[in-house]
C-alpha cells in the first residue's frame, strides 16, 4: 500500500516550525506535507488553506510591481500587455526568433 501523504499549506516563515513537527519537503510538487504516521491535528493551521485554490485578491494585485497595462476582457478577465514593445510571446511549439 502506498504511504499517506497530507499535503500542507506552510509558508516560507514557518517551514522550520512545521518541520520540527515532524512534516517532510515534497521536493517534486514544492509542498510540506505530514507523513501518515504524524498526528494531522498538529498541523492544523496549515490544513486550513489551499494556496494554489485561493484566488488572487485585488489587494495583493495591487501590491505587486507593474510590468504592463492590462485591459478587461469579457469573456476571460484580465489580459494584461508586456511592458516591453519589443516583447514575442513565445508558445512552445517554435521559437519566435526563427
């Protein structure tokens, strides 16, 4: 059977503390997480919220640096221009420059 992994939400100022608890690194999904052997009540307040399923709020959008303008789009949202004219988005199929 395979190992039980809960997957925590534990920012980079608390690792140290969750670690000492006894969570482990995940180094292939980037995430701390409890061991099934651990008591998951000692990990609680890392349960609680999913950061990838939360949201951009408007204020940490305000908050980070200007790299474009943006307009908005009905149908999608926001899209936001490069701040450099010269910029070539690239779609993994060719590179641009060829």
């Amino acid at each position: 059977m395979a190992e039980s992994k809960t997957y925590l939400s534990v920012p980079f100022a608390q690792k140290d503390e969750a670690k000492a608890l006894g969570a482990k690194w995940d180094a292939i999904k980037k995430k701390w997480y409890v061991p099934a052997d651990k008591d998951l009540g000692l990990f609680a307040r890392w349960q609680a919220a999913d950061l990838e399923a939360a949201p951009t709020t408007q204020k940490s959008r305000a908050s980070s640096p200007k790299t474009g303008s943006s307009v908005k789009n009905g149908a999608t949202g926001v899209f936001t221009y490069p701040a450099d004219k010269n910029f070539v988005a690239y779609s993994g199929d060719e590179p641009p420059w060829d």
